[in-house]
C-alpha cells in the first residue's frame, strides 16, 4: 500500500528468513490471470491517503516467487475484498491449517 510497493515488498521478503505471512486488500474487479497493481491516487483507498496500490492475487503470488518463495497459500475474506497470504521458502509436506493452494 506504500508508494514504492515493490521494494517494501522485496525488503520485507528479504527479512523472512523461511515464512511471510501477508495480509492485505486485494483486487477482484481485474483480470486474475495477469499480475496487476491498481494505483489510487490523491486520497487513497478508502480516504486514505497511505494506500497507494492495491494488488491483485496473481500479483502477489508472483511477487513472492520472485523473492524465492517456493511455495504459498492463501484465505480470502471480508466479501473477497481482504485477502491473508502465507509464502514459504521451502516446500513443506504440510502448511498445518486448512490453506488452499495457489
């Protein structure tokens, strides 16, 4: 949601030694099948002038693949509009909570 989304994210990937667990508004109203970042400008999402991107799920999913996780697992709720992201960087047999795969 910052105005440089990509290297808060990359950093932030880069702190995670195994696991990030992300938690963000998510995008439905465009396509899915390409990662996309739809900017708001002037007052933001919501009124919020701090929220500058809002991502879709293929977004994210590709943003963590760049930054080497291996493999994620995602939740949607709040009317598909909220969205918690769990990115591993090793392959487990299991995520132990009921995640459906991306």
């Amino acid at each position: 949601h910052l105005p440089s989304f990509l290297t808060s994210f990359v950093n932030l990937c880069e702190i995670a030694k195994e696991t990030i667990i992300i938690e963000t508004q998510i995008d439905n109203d465009i396509p899915q099948d390409y990662p996309c970042l739809r900017l708001y400008v002037f007052d933001g999402l919501c009124g919020d002038p701090s929220n500058w991107f809002v991502p879709n799920v293929k977004a994210i999913k590709d943003i963590l693949k760049f930054c080497g996780f291996k493999q994620m697992a995602f939740l949607r709720f709040c009317g598909d509009k909220r969205c918690v992201i769990r990115g591993d960087k090793y392959v487990k047999e299991s995520l132990g909570v009921d995640w459906c795969k991306l």
